[in-house]
C-alpha cells in the first residue's frame, strides 16, 4: 500500500471516527446544565445588592470563634496571613508603595465575602458552614478593620448595606447598565 493510500485511509477514519463521537445520540452521558442551573442547590450566586442571600444573622464575636476553629490554621491567628492570602489588615495600602489586596482593602462588596466563604471554605470542606456561621464569620473579618463595628448584627439586610473601602476602585465594564 503505498504511503497516499495510507494518508487518505487514515484521514477518512480520522473524520468518521469526529464525526460520530460529536454527534450528540452517541454521548449517553451527563444532563443538560439549564434544568440544573435552576435548582436551588446550584443556583447560590449572590450578587453585589445582596439579591438571594440566606436568611440567618452573626455577630463577630460569634465570629472569632469560628475562625480560631475552621480557618486561622491557613489564614493565620490574626487573619493575616499563613499558608493561604492575608484577609484582614492593609486596608488604604492599594495607592502605596506596596498594596496588599486582601478582602478587606481591596473587595468592593461585602456580599462577595460571604458568598466565597459559603462556597468554597473551609477549604477541606466547602458548604459545610450553616448561614449563621458564615454571617458571623462576616462579621469577624470586617470589624477587625472597622468595616463595621463588633457588636453590629449582619444578615441578609444589613449585609448589602455595608460599604467596603474600595467599593469605588472599581471601574463598570458596562458604565450604561
């Protein structure tokens, strides 16, 4: 056989062979993601005006006690830093010689804060923090940099209404919106 019979054999298998494993009767697997996107399970996005936010309450220092048990392994005693991103601390240092981005110098909402830490902390175990947990968590965080005050009560109002220093560092990619 010579090497042009070899090429256009192995070229005709080649876009059969494409052809039949795109062609959607022949892939038995998964689920359509838009009847998923729907179910409250998956559906846990919290935008910046706090839309879809649980209802649950914390205080920080509800807070303290949690962090000392589910994140200052990673994130340090002090929030500041260990084997994961300080989170607390630097706050006014992003026109400086050395900004420090952590969540509170450099996240413009809040609502960002809690919906990261119910989704994805602690790292070993995601979703595992009840609501309550993870408003006072909130708390915690903000107050240690006078974002709000230790005895200030947040949830799924007042969460929204907190302003974080750099809520106007931001620019709008679609400013007419």
């Amino acid at each position: 056989m010579s090497t042009v019979s070899k090429v256009l054999i192995t070229t005709l298998l080649f876009s059969l062979s494409s052809y039949s494993n795109a062609d959607t009767d022949h892939q038995p697997l998964g689920k359509p993601a838009e009847a998923l996107s729907h179910q409250a399970q998956w559906n846990l996005s919290i935008a910046p005006d706090g839309k879809a936010l649980p209802k649950g309450k914390g205080f920080a220092a509800e807070g303290k006690k949690i962090f000392a048990l589910q994140c200052a392994a990673c994130h340090g005693p002090e929030g500041i830093g260990a084997s994961a991103d300080p989170l607390m601390g630097e706050v006014g240092s992003l026109t400086s010689d050395y900004p420090e981005k952590t969540v509170n110098s450099y996240w413009p909402y809040a609502t960002t804060l809690f919906d990261y830490i119910r989704r994805s902390m602690p790292i070993n175990a995601p979703f595992s923090l009840t609501a309550d947990e993870v408003y006072a968590l909130s708390a915690y965080i903000l107050s240690q940099d006078a974002i709000i005050p230790e005895d200030f009560e947040l949830n799924e109002k007042t969460l929204p209404r907190v302003t974080m220093p750099n809520r106007d560092g931001f620019t709008a990619f679609y400013p007419e919106k």
